[in-house]
C-alpha cells in the first residue's frame, strides 16, 4: 500500500497559521493500488491506457509549498480539474484528498470537491474514514466533498482518505469549485484497481474453547469486526479439519449456534466454528466465491454422555443384611452419585475414580427377588446427567 504525503499549500495571508499546521502531516492510503503520477498525456500503466488531461488552475506536483499530490487544483481560488480516461475501464479507483480549504474570516469563502464517473455525477460516500489534515472532510447535501465549519475565526482545512469506489470505469473527472474568495486550492492522489479487490472480511470470533455436555447447544458470540459490502453474507460454519476448511464442514448456520447432530459427528472429536463471508447466492454464503473468507476459529467438544453401572457378585441377600455393590463409571472423576434402593430412602455417595463401591441393605421382610438400586443422579468433572 502506497502512502502520498501531503503538506498543506501556504498563501501569503496565512503563512503563521499554516505553517504550524504543516508540523502535522498525514499519509493517503488507497486500496487500490496503481498509483497514476503523470500530469498530463497518455500512458500505459499496468492494465489499462491512461489519458490524463486538465483545466482551469492546475499546479501538478506541488503546492505553494512544494507538496506532494501529485495533483494540485484550484489554487489562488480560481476553479480547476482533472480528466482521468481508462482504456479499458478500471474496476475502481482510490482516491486521497488534503487542504480542502474553508476560510470563515477575511475573506470568507470554501471550496468543493466533486466527482463525475463515467460522465455523471457522483456523490462522496459518506465512510468516516481517517482525517489527513486537522479536521475530516464531510459530504455536503449535494454530494461533495468539503471542509466543515470549525472555531478557528480563520477557518480551517480538512481531508479525507480512503475514498474508494468500486465500479467499472471509464473515465472519473475530479473539480475544485470555489465559493466565495477563501479557497485555496488542494491536492490530491489517485490510484485504480484492475480487478476489484476482495472488501469481504468474515471478522472475529472471541470465545474460549468450548466442552460441552450432550445436548448442550455450541453457541458463541457474533463475529465482530466483519466487512461485508453489497451483495455479500455472513454465515457461520461447524467443520472438523483445520487444515481444510471448505472441504470438512458439516455444518451452517445464520447465527453462531450449532447443535450435535449424531448422524454426523461423534461425541469426545474436536470440531471447530467459524464465520464464513462471501457473495450471496440464493441466502447462502457462495462457498465458491474468490473472496470467500473464514474467521478465526473456535474448538469444541461434545463430551460423550456419562453413565453408571451396577454389578453384585453375590445376589443371595436375606432379609435385612447388607452387601458391597460395584459401582462403574463412564467420564471423567470425580463423581457424585444420588440413587436409591428399596428402602426408598435417597443417597448421594462420592468417588475419585471410575470404580467403586456402594453398601446396599435389604429391608426387613422383604420378600424374594432382585435387590433394587436406581440411579437418579449422576454428576462428572465436567457434566451433570440426570438418569
């Protein structure tokens, strides 16, 4: 990315205010990125013929004070432009402007910068991009580009970087008008895209890594610092390969919310969510898209559901007599254990690992048959099942 430096112009009137002013200079960036320099004339320049011509008060290369543009129009107030013709038509431009002017105390006057693409008007995007002068430019009703009103009884001057338009062009005129007897004059950069640049960004996710007991939905917070120019979608993705993406997702969704799906996933296999930006095609993210993109992503895990057994080694239990039942586990220690037996009282018992035991007793007088145990709760280290 190319930076243009711009220092403001200094006119007789205003040199003390100025040149303080030029202690804080500002850098142009453009997203497009092949920068036209010649002033005038035809040039081939990457993929397309560029006729440069101009009118009116042009004084290409530098300012009063020997500033960089390369282009500088309407100085000493008197009206000026360029001509930018493309053969064959450019898939956008960028565009960088410093030193639009608005004096608001003798003289009193301001300047506007317009554009016309492809011969007809067109309006600034109002995108708040960064200042490159003290204070941003701001977009009038009618369209253009010009510095606001500010405190200073002198005025003040503005910029606006970044301005860029994606469109197939032919041809982009760029006008200095003044208003009144204050302007004077500004520069500015321009630089054309031959393919238009893939704008789309899928963002961020910012979650921790996520274990999660069955049943338990995966939900993260939307994706933030995305990008998504007209004609574009966000979707968000489940998928199982990290090193392959596109090829191993099994899952889509419009919002960050996934459910295990047993049909497809396993339980304890790491899966991963991520958002997923592209064209729109149909309500669905064109996973073909050039400038498909993915965000960072997120792990998770759908824990394999935990479970207790009972197993006695000795059936025979008389009336009344106690004996040791073998408790085993599936997942993680430690466990806490609620079940009940036939005396329909209610126990929780603790235990660090897989295996334990349980002393079960046979109420008095109760007649023959299979002793009763009957897990009702059972909690891991990590889920909570009731049984």
């Amino acid at each position: 990315m190319r930076n243009h430096l711009l220092q403001k112009p200094v006119c007789l009137k205003r040199v003390l205010l100025l040149y303080v002013l030029s202690l804080s200079v500002h850098s142009i960036q453009a997203q497009c990125l092949n920068e036209v320099q010649y002033v005038a004339g035809i040039h081939q320049i990457a993929c397309t013929e560029v006729s440069i011509t101009s009118w009116g008060s042009v004084n290409a290369g530098n300012s009063c004070f020997g500033a960089i543009g390369p282009y500088v129009i309407g100085f000493d107030n008197i009206d000026g432009g360029y001509i930018f013709t493309f053969s064959p038509p450019v898939t956008g431009v960028s565009l960088g402007f410093a030193v639009i002017d608005n004096q608001e105390f003798n003289p009193v006057g301001h300047e506007e910068v317009s554009l016309l693409i492809n011969g007809a008007p067109y309006a600034f995007p109002d995108n708040g991009s960064p200042n490159c002068d003290d204070y941003q430019a701001i977009v009038t009703p009618g369209g253009n580009l010009r510095a606001p009103n500010c405190g200073d009884p002198l005025g003040c001057m503005a910029g606006c970087v970044d301005v860029n338009i994606y469109e197939a062009i032919n041809s982009i005129t760029v006008s200095d008008t003044h208003f009144g007897a204050g302007g004077i004059g500004l520069t500015f950069s321009i630089s054309f895209c031959c393919e238009r640049p893939c704008l789309v960004d899928a963002g961020v996710l910012t979650a921790q890594a996520l274990e999660l007991c069955p049943g338990l939905p995966a939900s993260v917070p939307n994706a933030t610092h995305t990008s998504l120019p007209p004609g574009s979608l966000l979707q968000y993705v489940l998928f199982s390969d990290p090193n392959d993406t596109l090829g191993s997702i099994l899952l889509t969704s419009n919002t960050p919310d996934f459910l295990f799906n047993p049909a497809i996933m396993q339980e304890g296999v790491t899966y991963y969510i991520a958002a997923v930006a592209g064209g729109n095609n149909g309500g669905n993210v064109d996973l073909n898209d050039a400038c498909l993109d993915f965000s960072n992503a997120i792990e998770v895990i759908w824990r394999p559901k935990i479970s207790v057994a009972f197993s006695l080694d000795d059936p025979n239990v008389c009336s009344g007599e106690c004996t040791s039942v073998t408790v085993t586990f599936t997942g993680d220690p430690p466990f806490s254990l609620t079940y009940t037996t036939g005396t329909g009282n209610i126990s929780i018992a603790e235990f660090t690992d897989n295996i334990g035991i349980i002393e079960v007793c046979a109420p008095f007088y109760a007649p023959s048959g299979s002793l009763f145990v009957q897990a009702i709760k059972l909690v891991d280290a990590h889920c909570v099942c009731a049984l």
